[in-house]
C-alpha cells in the first residue's frame, strides 16, 4: 500500500462495525497460529474479496492476460442477481471490495449499480480503471454510485510513450476523464472517490515521474502512486519494460541473470482473507492466478461458506508450508518486495 490519506483512511475506518473488527481478529490470529504450527488453522470469512466485473478489455497492454487475450478462461460479464447474492453471503464480516481483477470494469454496464449495492451496505469499495470509459455520464453516476477510492491507470504523459505499455490507448481519453470525474466530485460536494493516478514504473515512463506527479496536481487528483511491474518473463524481459531505476524494479540483474528481488516465505496472509471471484463464480486462491487455474470452488454449484472451509481450501492453504516456490502462481509474486515507489 502507498502511503495513506487521512481523510481516505477515516473513511474506511467508518465501514467498521465490532462484528467485522472481530472477524478480522480471528483471520490474523488464526494466521498466526498456522505460521506457529506449520498448518491451516483458519477462524473467520473474509476481511477482503476481488471480484470481476469482466474479463474483456479495449487495450493490449503486453503483460496482461486479459489485453493479450491469453485466457483459457471464457471471457464473460458479471451478472447483477449473481454479484447480490455474493454480497449478500459475505457483507456481514467484509469490508474491502475491490470491483477488479482482469478486464476493464467500466465495460460491464452494470457495474455502477453494482457499486451502488455494495456502497448500502457500507463495505469500503475500490475499482482500478484505464479511464477511457470515464465519459461526464459515467463520472457523475460514479460520484453518486458511492465507490470510495478510483485508480486510474496512466503510464505516461505523452501520446507516444503512453502508447507504449496501454497499447491501443489515447491519452488524451485518460485525461478528460479524470477532470470528469474531479469537476463532478467537486460538483456534488463528495468526498469520495479518493482519485489515485496510478503510474507503472517501466523502462520507457521511467524519465517521467517527475511529470506525471506534477500532471497529478494540475488535474486534481488526489494522489499520484508510482508501482512497479509484474513481468511474467523477467529473465527475457521480451518487451524491454524492466526499468533501469532499481527502486522501481521487482528484479535485480546479476551476472547469473535477472532475478526476482522477492523473498518468497511459506506462508501468505491472502489465503486467510483475500480470495478472488471471477465473473462466472469461480473462487481462485488470489489475484495473482490471472486465468483462475487454482479453482478452489463455484459459486454457481456451492455457497461461499462451503467452499471458504472445503477440503479443496484447506490442501490448498496446506501446499504453503511445504514451499510456495513449487506453487506457480507464488513464484512471481509481489509479496516480500516493494510495489509502491
């Protein structure tokens, strides 16, 4: 997490009721213990979900699954009645939705209404957008909709670098969206969404950070997040993206060749109380399992409750202590190493 707003971080801490402080409390305490005994013990639902509007997306950034249309997953859209009867189960202990996790959110023509619902029930709510979609319509309902914090991609401050990690973007688009949605916040006298510009440090932005924070202020965002990348292939680095700046890189060269910085440990607080949901229902262990392959259960066939304390859940919380390096998805994992510039 970047470093913390006091008027965002009150706003959160208002959605917290003593039933879901004490569901908190009984994750970490039981996630600690696991730790002790090298075993899931697991108390409690979940403190946080990610659920998915969609899985399309109108760019082709070239280390997303979802831009690179490389999923074997169907690609879909989140349906209303599914994503309330989720909520519905889950809102009593949760607390942080975060409306993304592949595709472009804003593409789902429900997904407003579906912030709106989460809003009534006092859950924080947070969504990550390339900001294309942030038409003047778009950007009142988004005001009035509730959401509490709106990230917006924007990964560099020229048309030709821009272009060249949101591949199919317009920059321009980026920009006339986020002064929609900073005049209509400004209108309506909201003190939400907390607005982030989002900047992915990678080789070809990384001489304009400086830009980037000064475009923030100019706009009237009220935060600029600089965070470093993900590169799948990071011994290749096919598409030159490891930045030459240490302090924004996952990665460290060496003689021996590129290596992941992270210090990969067995275990991993996630799996105690961050699951994702894809838009058909399937649970996955995080957000790093882009194509949902570790499928814990389906909410189509299930409840979460069943699923949430499976035999399938706990073998899979169990595989940590024998090593998360032999487990795919972990290997890559931000976890142990500096995101946040």
């Amino acid at each position: 997490m970047s470093q913390l707003n006091r008027s965002d971080a009150l706003n959160f801490l208002s959605k917290l009721t003593v039933r879901r402080v004490a569901n908190a409390l009984q994750l970490w305490s039981s996630y600690q213990l696991s730790r002790l005994i090298r075993r899931p013990i697991h108390w409690g639902n979940p403190f946080s979900i990610s659920i998915e509007p969609t899985t399309s997306c109108n760019l082709r950034c070239p280390e997303c699954p979802s831009g690179l249309r490389a999923f074997t997953r169907p690609t879909g859209m989140l349906h209303t009645d599914f994503f309330r009867n989720t909520i519905d189960q889950l809102h009593r202990d949760l607390t942080y939705l975060v409306f993304y996790f592949q595709g472009e959110p804003y593409l789902n023509p429900d997904f407003l209404d579906m912030v709106k619902y989460a809003s009534a029930k006092k859950i924080y709510t947070a969504t990550s957008t390339n900001a294309h979609y942030l038409t003047d319509e778009n950007a009142k309902r988004t005001i009035e909709s509730g959401l509490d914090r709106l990230i917006i991609s924007i990964d560099g401050t020229t048309q030709d670098v821009y272009q060249q990690y949101r591949v199919g973007g317009k920059l321009d688009k980026v920009l006339e969206g986020a002064r929609n949605i900073v005049r209509w916040k400004k209108e309506l006298k909201s003190k939400t969404p907390f607005i982030i510009f989002q900047f992915l440090v990678v080789k070809p932005n990384e001489h304009q950070i400086e830009e980037v924070q000064e475009l923030g202020k100019s706009i009237g965002v009220d935060a600029v997040w600089l965070k470093t990348a993900q590169i799948y292939d990071y011994e290749n680095d096919p598409n030159g993206l490891i930045p030459s700046l240490d302090r924004f890189s996952r990665y460290k060269k060496t003689t021996a060749g590129t290596r992941f910085k992270g210090n990969i440990t067995n275990s991993c607080w996630r799996l105690w109380q961050d699951p994702v949901i894809t838009w058909d229902g399937l649970v996955a262990p995080c957000c790093f399992d882009k194509d949902a392959t570790h499928q814990l259960g389906d909410l189509k066939a299930q409840s979460f409750a069943e699923i949430w304390r499976s035999p399938t859940y706990r073998t899979f919380r169990k595989k940590l202590w024998s090593g998360r390096k032999q487990i795919d998805i972990c290997s890559n994992c931000s976890e142990g190493t500096k995101v946040w510039g």
